[in-house]
C-alpha cells in the first residue's frame, strides 16, 4: 500500500511542477528564482496547512518573507521604481537603485541561510 501512495505521490509531483520546468530557461537567472520560489511557495503550504511542530505558522511566514524578497529581486523592484518615480535619470540614481537590489539580493540570501534548515516538518 505504502508504494502505491509513493507512487501517486510522485506522479502529483510531476504534474504541478511540469509547468514551471516547461517555462524554464537556462540563460536567466530569474528562472533560478523562479524554481526556487515555487519550491518555496510548496513547502510554505505544506507547512502553514500540515505542519506538527510548534512554531509552523512563523516558519510559514518566514518563508513567505523569503519569496516577497525573491519578487523583489526578480522584477528588479528598486531600478523600477527609481525609473518610475525620476523626473530625469543620474548616474547617481542608479547607482543607488543599484546598491537598493543588491541589498535585498543580500538580505534574501542571509533570510534563506539563516532559516532554510528550519523549514522541515
């Protein structure tokens, strides 16, 4: 019986992740991102709704902080909004956009080392 279950297990596995790998690309890294954010965005369910140990709902939470930084990074949030809100663009502005990315890039890789081997059940 356990097989079986296994085996179902598996198949639903590949399913849900057949359409992320079939929007996957080698040349990005936003597609590392994206893989690692819907691994993330799977774990932070399955935690937040079947989670036995005691501090689920944070580690949920925790990781849910962990793929709004991963969207920040992707859409590259501060070069936008720089670009949105600037009347005239400066070197200066972008490099500030610039320094702005690489800290939340900073800060999501600290989150991940800091709380990744936390997030089991």
């Amino acid at each position: 019986m356990y097989r079986i279950k296994e085996y179902i297990r598996k198949i639903k596995n590949l399913i849900r992740w057949t359409p992320i790998i079939w929007k996957d690309r080698d040349w990005d890294y936003y597609f590392i991102y994206e893989i690692l954010k819907h691994k993330l965005t799977f774990t932070e369910v399955f935690i937040r709704e079947k989670g036995y140990h005691m501090f689920n709902t944070e580690d949920a939470d925790s990781i849910l902080k962990a793929i709004d930084l991963i969207n920040k990074v992707q859409t590259e949030y501060h070069l936008d909004k720089y670009l949105s809100e600037a009347t005239e663009w400066t070197s200066e502005g972008i490099d500030k956009a610039v320094e702005d990315h690489d800290k939340v890039k900073q800060e999501l890789f600290q989150h991940l080392n800091d709380n990744i081997e936390k997030w089991w059940d």
